[in-house]
C-alpha cells in the first residue's frame, strides 16, 4: 500500500473485502476490526475521495500481512485499481 495511492473509499472497500467489519470512533476515527486474526486498523475519518495517507498505508500494509490477513503478493493483486471490490454502502 505504500507505493499505491488509494482513496478512503478504496481502502475501506478492500478492508471489507478482507472480512473487516468498521465503526465509527467519535467523529473523527473510523475502527476497522478483524475479528478471526484480532487486529485492528484505526484510521483519521476522511472524504472517500481523499487519498489514504503514506503512514496509514503502510501501517495497514505490515499488519494485513504479518497477521496473515492476506499475503503480499495478493495484496499487491487486490491494489490494482481495477481488482478493488466495490462494495454496497456499510453503516461507518
């Protein structure tokens, strides 16, 4: 996720994707929780079109991948802008 850009609105697609659900933290967090691994990813809530912060990308990255979320390579595959699922509207 480093070197991709992404939006906010991707980044939440493709965490729901991986089985995260998410939460609204006060106004200004959204928690994303994965409850069979229990990590748990806490981003600044910002505009979907807005892109994911460098630092926010690459924390989320090394966790997703050290808990065994999913594996590097895929997740280079699932960061490819046309392999992002969308997904329908979930409650923040």
């Amino acid at each position: 996720m480093a070197t991709n850009r992404i939006t906010y609105k991707q980044f939440d697609a493709l965490l729901t994707h991986l089985g995260f659900s998410r939460e609204r933290v006060e106004t200004k967090w959204l928690r994303y929780e994965h409850r069979d691994s229990e990590l748990v990813i806490v981003v600044a809530a910002k505009r979907p079109s807005e892109l994911v912060r460098v630092t926010d990308a690459v924390s989320a990255r090394r966790h997703l991948v050290e808990k065994g979320v999913v594996g590097a390579k895929e997740l280079d595959q699932l960061l490819s802008r046309s392999s992002i699922p969308e997904t329908s509207g979930k409650k923040a």
